[in-house]
C-alpha cells in the first residue's frame, strides 16, 4: 500500500460526520491539537451546492482559553498565515471558506491545514517569542542570500492542495527545494508533511529536494521522527545547526 493510498485509509477510517439538522454537520478529523482532541469543523449548507466550512471559532478560542492573548503582533501573524492558506477569518475569529460540491475536498483540506498552523501559535504565549518560525526561516534565507518564492500552494495526485512554506526555484547547478518549517513532531504532523510531499514529488521534477525546518530550540528531537522523513527522502534541518544547511540550498 503506497503512503498516499495509507493516509486516505486511515484518514477515512477515523474521521467521523454527525448530522446536527438538515443544513449542519460536524466532521470530526483524526488530527489531534494540543489536548489531544479531535480536530473538528462544521459543513453548513448554503445552498444545493454551496457550503460554509468553519471552525466555529474553536481554534482561536482555544488559544485565548490557554492564556494566549491576540495583540497586534499576533493578530498580523494570524492573518498571514490564514491568507497563505487561501480561507478567511470573521470578527469572531472563527476560521471559515465557502465551497461547492466540486471543491468541497480541497477547501477542507486547506481548512483543516490553516487550523494546525494556528494552534502552533501557542509557541508564541512567551512574551520572548515575538516571531512566527516560518518568519524566522526566511530571516535566515534573507542572510544567506538565498532566493526563494514564500506560501506556496501545490496540487499533486490526489487534487488536494498542499501548502508549503517555501520554494527555492532550480538553476543550471541545483534542482527545485521545497521548504516547511515544523513546530511540532507528533505523529499527524509528521503524516500530513509526508503525505504533501508524497502527493505532489511526481508533479514536480525528479530531482526536485524537500527540506522540513524542525524548530529543536522549542522541541526535543525524537530519532523515530527524523528516521521517518529520511525514509521518504525528506531532508531534516535542525534549527540549531541551520548553517550546515546553507550551501545546498544556496547553491
């Protein structure tokens, strides 16, 4: 069974809908936040074949109910990174998109996605924290000199839109490098960043490299993970030793 085939097995097996009333439904998906519950969002029917899908404000309240406070930095940041994701957020913070029948799959995807990215924002509730990780990658790109194209959206075999953080484009003497950066190393992270990978390296070019930043200044490293994404052919760069990175991607 191929990883792509693996991720919708268990991707289907363990994610659940419960009708609430004709137009509501709640989908709860095997991705788990901080608590270890359930990822879940609401399909609101809008028409015959227009839905609503949101988060109900469930992220963000979860966020402020841990103590987190959205000041002005932070509100920027969350901005970022639900506009790199392609969806929308209203006044009350509930994360949302609008999609058709057709569409339905991906717009949830990407939901589901920007959700994950925003309880990463919880690193952030030290005051000495004042950064986005991604943000501190491109510093270091930007340092080095090194060329890159941010919020990337790729769509690989399963017409699934992946999101990556950064491309940096091929030249006469190295190949395309996809970057994502890692604030966490459970094992749904870990199986969203390869099945990304996976799902879109044979619509890019056979040489094409993907790096995944780790950020070991906020996690321990766990050896299971990192022989993981070798296993797949994913680079791993420890935040801690990014120089020894700078050639292969400068190049």
């Amino acid at each position: 069974m191929s990883v792509l085939d693996d991720y919708y097995s268990w991707l289907k097996s363990i994610s659940f809908l419960n009708q609430l009333d004709n137009n509501i439904a709640r989908i709860s998906l095997p991705f788990l936040d901080r608590n270890n519950d359930y990822t879940e969002i609401y399909a609101v029917k809008q028409s015959e074949r227009e839905y609503l899908l949101t988060d109900d404000g469930a992220t963000c309240g979860e966020l402020e109910f841990s103590g987190f406070e959205f000041n002005d930095k932070r509100l920027e940041m969350l901005n970022t990174i639900v506009n790199s994701h392609g969806v929308s957020i209203d006044s009350n913070k509930a994360i949302f998109t609008v999609a058709d029948i057709d569409s339905l799959p991906q717009k949830k995807h990407m939901l589901v996605q920007c959700m994950m990215k925003v309880s990463d924002l919880f690193e952030l509730r030290r005051s000495k924290v004042t950064s986005l990780f991604t943000e501190d990658i491109a510093e270091f790109l930007d340092e080095n000199d090194i060329r890159y194209t941010p919020d990337v959206m790729l769509i690989g075999k399963s017409k699934l839109p992946c999101h990556f953080d950064f491309i940096i484009p091929s030249n006469k003497t190295a190949p395309e490098r996809l970057i994502r950066g890692m604030n966490r190393l459970d094992n749904n992270s870990v199986r969203l960043l390869i099945f990304s990978w996976e799902d879109t390296r044979d619509s890019r070019s056979r040489e094409s490299k993907f790096y995944a930043f780790i950020n070991d200044i906020e996690l321990q490293s766990r050896t299971t993970v990192i022989s993981s994404l070798k296993e797949y052919d994913i680079t791993p760069v420890m935040w801690s030793s990014r120089v020894e990175s700078v050639n292969s991607l400068a190049a």
